[in-house]
C-alpha cells in the first residue's frame, strides 16, 4: 500500500509504519498477562494507528494538510477492557487541551487508555462513539456517521426483505431501536448527542449526496412503519427452583450478580413465580462456568443459538410474517414493542 501511494521511499511515513508494526512485536515478546481481554486491547488497536497514519500522510502529500492524533491521549477510560467506560471530566480536558479545531485533525476511532495508559476498547460500535465524544466535547454543529447502507433502515435487509430508509428519528426513538440491537447506531453514540441536542447524519457513502437519516429533535418516526431486529447466537437460559418454592427477589438479585460476574449481557428477561427465563450475549465465552454456579441453587435449561427478535411499532401482520416457520421459545408483548426468541 504504501509503495502504491508513496513515489519516496524515503518518505517518514515508511518508518512511522514499520515502528508501529515493531511495538505490536515487542508487546508479543514481553507480555505475560493471561488475562486475555486486557491483551486483546493492546493488539486490536494497531490497525487503526496504521491505516490512520497511511491516511494522514498521503493526504499531506497531495496537499490536503491535516493533523494526526493518537485518540488514546484523548480519551480516556477505566481498565474494563473491550468495553471501557469513559472518564467524561479527563476527556473534557484532554480534548479540549490538544485538539486545533482551525485545521482538519484525523484520528482513531474506539480507543481509549487507562489511567496507566494502557490502551482500551470502548465496545461494540465504537468509533462511532468516538465521533460523538469529540463532538460533545468540542460542541460541534453535527456529526455525520458514513455508512454502507442509504441510512437507518427500519429492518438489516441481510435478514429482512423490503427495508425502508427512516428519513427522521428522534433521540428518543434512535434510541429505544438501538438499546433492542439495532445495528446502524449505538446507545452511547447517540447519548452525549442528545445532551448536547447535536444532530447526527447516517449517510452512505456510495451515494453521499443522498440525504440519509436524521436522528435529532423532532418527529419520533418519518415514515411510521414497524422496525425489525434480529440478535443471532444468544443463549436462552431457563431457571426454576430445585423444590418449586418462589423465586424471589432474592434470587433475581442474585441471579443478576452472576450474570454481571461472569458478563453475560442481558437482552430479555420472563419470570413467574417459580420460574425465571433470561436471553443472553455469551461473547466472553463464560457460560459453562455461569451453568456451573447456577446448577448449585437451580434446575437449569438452556438453549444455544436461539436468535431474539424484537419488533417497534408492531402489527399483527408483522407478527404473523415474522412467527411463520419458526420455533417461537419465549415472547413478550409491551405497550410499542414485541420481542420474540426463536429457534
């Protein structure tokens, strides 16, 4: 790549590359953490450096003058690794410290580093997250997230036939479709926006002069059409109590610390008196030892690889089509929304 866009050899920028690809080496060399997330941050963030610095210096090049900047001086976290939490007060200051906002600045998106500097990640949909931290901190007019898609579908049209471009949706509504596993935006993208009331764009671009969505103030939903979403390869985990006494509150509450301690998101809960039902994201690959500890103080029944479905603003011919051919395990009915487990 850099021999394509660099005629000099000689240029920095073939040694800035080749340092980065020495430090990821050296952390391989002399590392000694098991700890597999914490070595998980240190190595993913590399390609991002790279292909940032690549960026930054051939537009240099051709004229387009920028400034490049290491995001982990910027954004700083606690130690959770692979889905930091962000120090808003550090930030703030980092931020408003060391970012020029007179000239065009070409960062990393999401990653942040701890109090030692060590780097983190800052979870799923990250850089886009990125892209709103700085926009909070700096007050910006707007944030545009470039995407693949026209903009926020009402349904992933990999799994759903006849999606629909949302032209407008508000915070509120964003939100709500995001925290259901939307996979356009994030909860925490849209967040800070909306402290701030920062509109945000979703573009594409393969057609960038196509107006895309708005998420700002406004009209909840423009058209109003049900919205669609799918989570694949959760795992549907089924408890009752081993002499059919009630499962009370303080079995939730204890039920609730396993799952935080072994970090099993949480997409769907059902319970009865004596029994409770939980849907969960299994990405820190802990659920035999979540199984273990349950097994002690409950009958347990699991499902793997079920996918849940949730549906805004249903109908019952949404229902109807969605049901069709299909195993439904757990299903929960709210005043706008229907969530759905299946096999």
């Amino acid at each position: 790549i850099l021999l394509d866009l660099f005629e000099n050899e000689n240029h920095p920028v073939f040694k800035t590359v080749t340092n980065l690809f020495l430090d990821l080496s050296i952390f391989f060399d002399r590392n000694k953490s098991p700890d597999y997330n914490y070595v998980y941050d240190q190595v993913i963030g590399y390609g991002e450096l790279v292909s940032t610095t690549i960026v930054s210096n051939y537009l240099n090049e051709i004229g387009i003058k920028n400034n490049w900047l290491d995001v982990r001086e910027l954004v700083k976290t606690d130690n959770y690794y692979r889905n930091a939490k962000v120090d808003w007060d550090a930030t703030q200051d980092a931020i408003s410290n060391n970012v020029k906002r007179n000239v065009l600045n070409i960062t990393q998106g999401f990653l942040g580093s701890d109090s030692n500097n060590f780097t983190t990640t800052l979870g799923r949909e990250g850089s886009d997250y990125t892209a709103a931290i700085f926009a909070y901190c700096l007050n910006a007019e707007s944030v545009t997230i470039w995407k693949d898609v026209p903009g926020v579908l009402n349904a992933d049209p990999r799994y759903f036939e006849n999606a629909q471009l949302l032209n407008q949706i508000s915070y509120r509504e964003a939100i709500e479709l995001a925290f259901y596993g939307a996979s356009v935006i994030h909860p925490k993208t849209l967040q800070p926006l909306q402290r701030k009331e920062i509109p945000l764009f979703v573009k594409s671009f393969l057609n960038p002069e196509e107006n895309g969505t708005s998420v700002s103030k406004g009209q909840d939903l423009e058209p109003h059409v049900p919205c669609f979403i799918v989570k694949k390869n959760l795992v549907l985990i089924s408890l009752s109590s081993l002499d059919f006494s009630f499962i009370v509150d303080e079995n939730i509450s204890e039920i609730f610390n396993l799952l935080a301690k072994y970090k099993m998101k949480v997409d769907v809960i059902q319970n009865s008196a004596i029994s409770f039902s939980v849907c969960v994201d299994n990405n820190y690959k802990n659920l035999e030892k979540l199984l273990q500890h349950l097994k002690a103080k409950f009958k347990v029944d699991y499902t793997e690889n079920v996918s849940l479905y949730t549906i805004r603003h249903f109908d019952k011919k949404s229902i109807t089509a969605l049901e069709e051919n299909k195993t439904v395990l757990l299903k929960q009915l709210f005043d706008q929304t229907v969530q759905i487990v299946t096999q």
